[in-house]
C-alpha cells in the first residue's frame, strides 16, 4: 500500500487531546466559545485522517478485486473525506475572520462574512490572517520553519 497522505494536527492519531495541543483562544465571544470550535476542529482532522486510511485501505481491497464489487465502499469513504475537508475548512474560514477581525478593530464583527470556502472564493478576497506571537507557542516551531 502507497504511504498515506496525513494532516498534521500536532497531535499523534487517536491521542487524546490535552491543553498542550490547544491554542490560547477566547472563551467567552459572541461566537460562543473559540476554544470549543478548535478542539472540533482538531478531533474532526484526527476523525478524516483515520477515514483517508480507510479509504486507501478500501481502494487496496477494490484492486485486489480487479474493482468488482468493492469500489461503492471506496467511493463512500472518499466522499466522507472530501465532506469533512470542506466543513472543517468552512469552520476555520470562520474563525479566522472572526480573529482577524477582532485583531485587527479590537472588536469582534457583527457576523461572520466570508463563513465558508464557497464563499471565499467567490469574494476573491484573502482574509487576513491573525498575528500570534510565536513565543506564545514555547514547544513549537516559529511561523514559516518546519522542523
């Protein structure tokens, strides 16, 4: 089997989540708790790498089968994926406007706008990204190095 594709969520597959995994964000917003929608965000992310390797395990199974019979289940798992992908991106749209917004104006905005992919890409606009403190991260590496 090829090497499967994974995200790296700073946590290792199916590791508990713990405060060293979670980012320094606000509780207590008009967009409900920030922390919350980071952790679903990163246990989403853990739930579509398990799914990625399930659906590289069922497209394995599919070819030993010379593809009869078995490609519906690969096909299903592959949807999940791509569901996932894009809810999670819609939710970190999310955030990150918020953020950037209540950095940027030191408020938080009235609504989320873009609040999804579709949305920002036919805005054609990049929303800024927040400024964190790489210090504000002591175990991890600085914005822009890999380690």
């Amino acid at each position: 089997m090829p090497t499967v594709p994974q995200i790296q969520i700073g946590k290792l597959q199916g590791e508990p989540l713990h405060a060293k995994h979670m980012l320094p964000l606000p509780a207590d917003t008009p967009f409900d708790n920030l922390s919350l929608k980071y952790t679903q965000i990163v246990e989403r992310l853990d739930h579509v790498n398990l799914s990625v390797q399930k659906a590289f395990a069922s497209f394995d199974a599919a070819k030993a089968q010379d593809f009869f019979g078995g490609l519906t289940e690969h096909a299903l798992l592959a949807e999940e994926v791509i569901y996932w992908l894009r809810k999670t991106a819609d939710e970190v749209i999310g955030l990150l406007y918020v953020l950037a917004q209540r950095e940027s104006t030191g408020s938080y905005p009235n609504r989320v706008d873009p609040d999804s992919i579709g949305a920002l890409l036919a805005s054609r606009q990049v929303p800024p990204a927040p400024n964190a403190p790489s210090d504000s991260y002591p175990d991890r590496p600085a914005r822009g190095r890999r380690q």
